[in-house]
C-alpha cells in the first residue's frame, strides 16, 4: 500500500566547512543535534554514495572527504561501517520499499 512506504528522510547539512576526518557528535545544546550540521526534510531515496545521508546514520561516524558549508553529506562523505545495525536496518527497508509491488 502506498501510503505506508516512507516518502521523506531527516538529512545533514553543513553550516560550517567539515574538513575530512571530522568526527559528527552531538552538539554541546542539544542531544538532537549533530555539531556543524543542520537537518532538513528530503525525498526519500534509496541509499547510494552520492545521495544525501539520512541525519542519524551520520552521527558518530567520521568524514571521509571534506564538506563545504551549504552543502549536504552524502553517503560517500561519511565513513560508515556495513555492520552497523542502524545501517543494515536502512538497507533492509530500502530494500522492502524499492522492491516491484
């Protein structure tokens, strides 16, 4: 059914240049809050290195090249390793939901 397939994702945005190898932590005001990014409503998309990179799947993971301000990360800035839970978890939805009906 259509109306339950997920239609939108949380993704970062850099608001200051993000030099590769930079570790994105919790910011000091918020625990929602990922230091040097801010979150905006995107069209789900299947996850692909230069698609933009759900919010959380970045948090505590390092930069593999630098980002500029303004720009969003995508799934090929960030280190992310396949055996995190979180990750295997967005590839089996992708998965689920990119599948023909």
């Amino acid at each position: 059914d259509e109306r339950y397939r997920p239609c939108y994702d949380v993704v970062g945005h850099a608001t200051q240049d993000l030099p590769a190898g930079t570790l994105l932590q919790i910011g000091d005001r918020h625990t929602h809050t990922i230091a040097g990014v801010a979150p905006r409503f995107a069209a789900k998309v299947t996850l692909a290195p230069e698609q933009p990179i759900p919010y959380y799947l970045a948090l505590g993971r390092r930069l593999a090249r630098s980002v500029s301000a303004g720009q969003p990360l995508t799934v090929a800035d960030v280190l992310t390793p396949q055996d995190s839970t979180l990750w295997q978890l967005r590839q089996a939805q992708d998965s689920l939901f990119e599948a023909p009906a």
